[in-house]
C-alpha cells in the first residue's frame, strides 16, 4: 500500500466513526426519549384503570382517593413526558372526581373539579361544551378502552 492509500483509508475510517457516532447518539436519544414516554404512558393507564376500579367498585373515599393518587402521579408523569400525555389522560380524572363528589353529595366540590375539566377540554376544543352527562359517557367509554371490564 503506498502512502496516500494509507492516508485515504485512515480519514475515510474517521469519517465513518465520527458519522456513525453523530448519527448514533441521535438516534439512541430517540430510542430513549420513545422509552421513557412508553413508561409514562403505561403508567398513567394502570393508575387510571386502578381509579376506575375503585371509582365502580369501592365506596366514595376509596375513590376519591385513588383518583387524587392518579392525578398527583400524572402530575409528576406530564412533567417528564408531556407530549406523550393529552389532555385526555389529564381531564378523566377530574371527571371522575366530579362524578364521585357528585354521589357523595358534596356539590361544591363536584362543581370545582367539573370547573377544571370544563377549562382542560376548553384548552384544547373552544367550541365543545361540557355537561355532567358528556361526562359519564366519556367515562365510560374510556374505561371500557382501557379493559376495566375485566375486573
């Protein structure tokens, strides 16, 4: 081999190093980002089908405090993910908690958690307007989504 030969082949090799390790750093920060928002996915769900669970099953304080456990760890979860996370995954529980305040006969606190889900939709659907039965059906529909059906 002569010398530019050498020469050629050393700085096409660095090239292909410095290229791979650019495009693999890329893409492993992809790889990792689709990770941890999977985990925060996943893990919104088990919460959400724990407080549907107890919001069906269990009697008002259970529930109400399963959903106020959903909403402090999807609090933490959109922190780290928050375009994995919709406004979906953020207003079911106030609507729960509305529900559930609304059986229990606690108006107020009915009302203040269906003000937040009223806000939450009318961030992100101007137009769409919110009633206690929307609710319900919402609720239901997205519970059946997520296989609560199966408890």
């Amino acid at each position: 081999m002569s010398r530019l030969t050498k020469i050629v082949a050393i700085v096409s090799c660095a090239v292909g190093l410095i290229a791979g390790a650019i495009s693999g750093v890329s893409r492993g920060r992809e790889g990792a980002a689709a990770l941890i928002d999977a985990g925060c996915t996943s893990a919104q769900n088990e919460l959400s089908v724990f407080s549907a669970v107890e919001f069906h099953y269990a009697d008002s304080d259970h529930a109400r405090q399963a959903v106020l456990s959903e909403m402090r760890i999807g609090g933490i979860l959109q922190r780290l993910s928050p375009r994995m996370l919709g406004a979906q995954t953020v207003y079911v529980p106030y609507a729960r908690l509305a529900l559930i305040e609304d059986a229990a006969g606690n108006t107020s606190a009915s009302q203040a958690a269906f003000a937040k889900v009223k806000e939450i939709v009318r961030e992100h659907h101007p137009k769409e307007e919110v009633t206690l039965e929307m609710l319900k059906q919402v609720l239901q529909r997205y519970d059946d989504t997520l296989g609560t059906m199966r408890f």
